[in-house]
C-alpha cells in the first residue's frame, strides 16, 4: 500500500467506490423496461422477457471472465482491473443511452459483464488490508456498499426517468466515469509486489481457476455452499416483483419500497452489524446466524399471506446478510496472499453461474405453481425451494460453523505461496 495510506483510509475508499458503482446499477433500474419496450416495440410482459436475456447474457460473461480477471490483479494489482471495470461500466452506460436497436444492448451488457470485476477486486483489495482476523467483517463492505447504492440508485433512477427512458444511462455514465476519477487520484495499490505472481491463462478460466483451487478442500467444499447459497438468495430479483404482486397484489410503489427496506437492511447488517458481532462470534457462528436466518426468512415467505409478514420476514432476509462475508472470510483465510484474486474471481464465477441457474429455475417453479391454471396453488413454491437450497448449504458447511472455528495458523495453506505455474 502507498506510504502515508491508512489502512481505515484504504477501507474508506474502496466503500466510496463500491456505492458508486452500486448506484450506477441502480439508476438504470426503474426506466429497462421502459427502454426494452422503446427499442422492441413489445409489450412490457413481452419486453421482459429480453431483460432476461440481457441478464443471463451478463452472468455467463462474469461466470467466464471472473476468474481471468482476478488473475490479473493477482499479477498487476487491484488498483488497475477496479480502474478498468469502472470505465468500461461507463462506456457501457453510454453504449446503453445510445442505444438505437436491441443488439447495441447486448453488445453493452456484454462488455460490462467481461469488464465487470469491481466487486471481485474490491473483496480482495480488502483482503490485501485486512488481517485474517478481519476479514469476514470487513468483507461485510462489499454488501454495504451494495446496500446504500441500491437504496439510492433506484430512487434516483425513478425521478431521472419522469424525463425519459435513457436520462438515467446518463446519469449512470457520468457517475461511473467520477467513480473512475476517485479511483484514479485517491485509490491506494495494495498488492504487495512480493505477493504478485505470474499471469497464466491454463488457471484464468473457471475451470482451470477451479483445479487451482481445488487443492486447498476445505475451499472446495465451501465453494460448493456458497454456489447453493447464491441460487437460493437470487430468488429475489428472479420473483420477488413478481410473488408480491400475486401474494400481496402489491403495487410497483409498494415493491419498489419493499426494495428499499431491503438495502437498508442490507446495509446495516453488513456494514456495522457484522463488524460488532463476528469478532465476538468467530466466523463459523456468524455463518451459522447468517444461514439459519436465511432459511426463517425462506420458510415464511414461502407461506405468507400478508404485506406485514414480508417486511418481518425482510428483516430475517437483512439478518441473513452475514452469510456471505463470513462464508468469504472462511475461504480468504485458507488460500495464500498471492491467490486472492483468483480466489475473488472463482467466487464471482460461482455467483455469475448461479444467476443463470436461479432466474431460469425459480421463474418456472413459480409459474407452475401460480395464477388461475396452476394445479396447486402455491405462489411461495420458489422461496420454499430456496430454503430447501439453503438447508443443503448448512449442512455441506457443517463443519466449518463449529462453535470454535480455529482460524488457519501461519504453517497451513494460507500463508504458502503457490507456484507461479
């Protein structure tokens, strides 16, 4: 890290950073269908099913390309592959306010999944601050920059649009280019030059970053979980709108508030929750809280019936937060200092691939099991598979979620180099 640069300071920063890009994805929210609409000349029902698309076609992008670019930063540094993602974030939202026909905006989700490593480099930028000790809490600010961002983004987003469809893609492409500003003159570089290693491309792609990996199985049996976990937790943007309107007959104010209860939960709990209970609690019992209320909040809404009960629920679900730091902090601590970044990069892999996996499973789940044709009603059929998604993933990570989790000493696999090769 650059002499003079805290490691608070560091920390600080890269929280600046990850609101800025959260508010960036945000802004364009409320105005896509609007836009898909615009360019297709279909219905919204029909439109959606583009957005869709769109999404699908940004996961596998970061399913393949997460691993090569957190190789990278494991050989060039963080500061580099997080100031390229956030301009390569903005030309895509320019790309998007431009667009003209439906290909241009494949083209742009495109880049940005290729280019889209900001919240991959940012966990292991922190990682490169952070004691092992530290980690977990710490890996908390990914969430809690996401948190303050989604609150902010979409309101923003939704009085951008009173002007139309593509004010916000503007608006989203000005504040990427001042979060690659920020980035630039007040990024600190924290990869230390001894903890650099060659680029090697046999181990920059997800199967390869996985066979890397894969020697250190306490890791491999997390990735595992954390896979479950992240097709469980992204029942929410595949259904939630979708549930509440049917469950609830919610209207999009009422969802878009929903929402907004949502990133402030999430920003509480990882942002300051985590960081006062996991250095009592020890990772494993933070995993344990995180997971077991994950699976409170999927059993109620897969039988709620009221607008109160989703908001109690809401609050499970925020609590549930602390699943996925603890569960990055688990796995950091267990690799050495020079694979960071591979290791980020798998993650993001492993989550890129279950935002494919997720939309396309729970939208039929909940399509089979709703509206006047179904032959069972059961609206909450999506969430009750998410819980039963989650309860795999405790009992895979059972191990690891002892009372006394014993963090990884100097003589284990996290503090070895592993070979350049």
């Amino acid at each position: 890290m650059r002499s003079g640069i805290s490691k608070r300071s560091a920390l600080g920063f890269i929280l600046v950073t990850l609101v800025l890009n959260s508010m960036g994805i945000g802004l364009m929210m409320p105005v896509m269908p609007s836009l898909l609409t615009e360019l297709t000349s279909l219905p919204v029902s029909e439109a959606a099913r583009w957005g869709g698309a769109l999404s699908v076609v940004y996961a596998l992008m970061q399913f393949a390309f997460g691993p090569t670019l957190g190789n990278l930063s494991d050989r060039f540094g963080r500061r580099p592959v997080l100031l390229v993602s956030m301009f390569a974030m903005a030309v895509d939202y320019l790309i998007m306010a431009f667009s003209w026909h439906l290909a241009v905006l494949f083209i742009g989700r495109t880049l940005s999944g290729v280019a889209g490593a900001t919240f991959s480099a940012a966990s292991a930028f922190i990682a490169d601050v952070s004691s092992k000790e530290e980690r977990a809490k710490n890996f908390g600010l990914v969430g809690a920059g996401f948190g303050v961002g989604f609150v902010l983004g979409p309101m923003i987003g939704g009085y951008l649009g009173e002007y139309g469809p593509r004010a916000p893609f503007y608006a989203a492409a000005g504040l990427s280019f001042v979060n690659f500003l920020f980035g630039y003159f007040m990024l600190p570089e924290t990869l230390k030059d001894e903890n650099r290693r060659d680029f090697d491309w046999k181990r920059a792609n997800p199967f390869g970053a996985f066979k890397q990996i894969a020697a250190y199985p306490a890791v491999r049996t997390l990735l595992l979980a954390i896979f479950l976990f992240d097709i469980a937790h992204y029942v929410y943007p595949s259904v939630w709108s979708y549930y509440a309107e049917e469950v609830f007959a919610w209207s999009p104010g009422d969802i878009g508030l929903s929402l907004a209860a949502v990133g402030v939960g999430f920003a509480f709990v990882q942002g300051y929750l985590i960081r006062v209970l996991e250095p009592k609690l020890g990772p494993g019992r933070t995993l344990f809280i995180g997971l077991a209320a994950n699976l409170v909040a999927f059993a109620g809404l897969a039988v709620a019936d009221t607008g109160w009960m989703a908001y109690l629920l809401i609050s499970f679900a925020a609590l549930g937060a602390m699943a996925t730091p603890a569960f990055t902090g688990l796995m950091s601590v267990r690799v050495p200092d020079n694979a960071q970044g591979e290791l980020q990069g798998l993650i993001a892999s492993a989550a890129g691939l279950s935002m494919v996996v997720s939309p396309l499973v729970m939208t039929q789940v909940f399509a089979t099991f709703s509206g006047p044709e179904a032959a069972i009603s059961f609206p909450g059929a999506p969430f009750a598979l998410a819980g039963v998604l989650i309860l795999a993933a405790m009992l895979i990570a059972l191990p690891f979620m002892r009372l006394q989790e014993r963090l990884p000493s100097p003589s284990d696999a996290a503090d070895r180099k592993t070979p350049a090769e």
